[in-house]
C-alpha cells in the first residue's frame, strides 16, 4: 500500500509476483479483483492486458506501483488547486480489493486526507476499480456537481 514500502521495494514486489506466476497469472489475479462481476467489457479489459508484451508491461506495472509507494506522497502534497478524490475499492487486511463503503477502512483515504486535507472524498459503492464505466451516471454526476462547486469558488 501506499507509504508502506520504498519505491523500490513495490517495484521489486510486483517483478517477484510476475515471476511466481508469470504475466498472464499476474494481470488476470490483478485485474479479476478489479470488477465484482464478469461482463463482457471485463473479459476484453482483461484480455487486452493479457496482450500486453510481458516484458514491457511487467516493468509498467513495476513502476506503477513505485510511483503510489515512493512519489504519490510528494506529488499530493503539492497540490494546491480542488480535488476530487473517487474511491470504488479498498485493500483489507489481507490484501485483497474489496468494493468500499462508509465502514470499510481505506489507508488510501487516510493517506489523502493527510497529505490533501482540503480533497473532496467520495465513495462509489457497489463498484470495482473502474466506477467510469460500471456507473458512468455516478461519476458523471460527482464531476458535474465538483465542478460547479469549483466554478462558484472563482466567481
């Protein structure tokens, strides 16, 4: 999770996970978490990044996770314009992708808070990593009404 770990140290993790259970294991571990429910659209999401070259995308998902863990703390604390933060999942204790709501305990979420006390949080519940396309209305809807607040602050 993020601020558990050195850059380096999440890199490492995600090429050791890989190289247990090669790419296509790893991608489709990863992204089966991310939705509740197969669909069509989960099953082309996956298997375009089972198309991914395993090289190139093991060093992707490497340095993905290098940036949550070694820069992400950083990079939000300089922020200074409204945020809005969306969260669909949440890891529990053991890891694993859960769908959140209010009682779920988010270190994602305490992390921002710290680092960005001024974000505007919302929870989308009953959804999987990718809110945008299994509740495209919510988020349509949380970023319509952020940037009309947003847009009476310049005025």
């Amino acid at each position: 999770m993020i601020g558990e770990r050195s850059a380096d140290a999440a890199c490492q993790h995600i090429y050791s996970l890989v190289e247990k259970s090669g790419f296509n294991q790893f991608v489709e571990n990863r992204f089966n978490e991310m939705f509740l429910s197969e669909s069509p659209l989960s099953k082309a999401i996956l298997a375009r990044a089972k198309n991914i070259d395993p090289v190139g995308g093991t060093a992707l998902f490497a340095s993905m996770a290098g940036w949550d863990a070694g820069l992400m703390a950083t990079r939000l604390g300089r922020f200074t314009k409204p945020m809005l933060i969306i969260q669909s999942m949440y890891f529990d204790a053991l890891g694993k992708r859960r769908p959140i709501d209010e009682t779920s305990e988010s270190s994602w979420l305490r992390f921002v808070s710290s680092v960005a006390p001024a974000a505007r949080i919302e929870l989308v519940k009953e959804s999987g990593h990718f809110p945008h396309i299994e509740q495209p209305e919510k988020i349509a809807y949380l970023l319509r009404d952020f940037v009309s607040e947003i847009s009476t602050l310049r005025s």
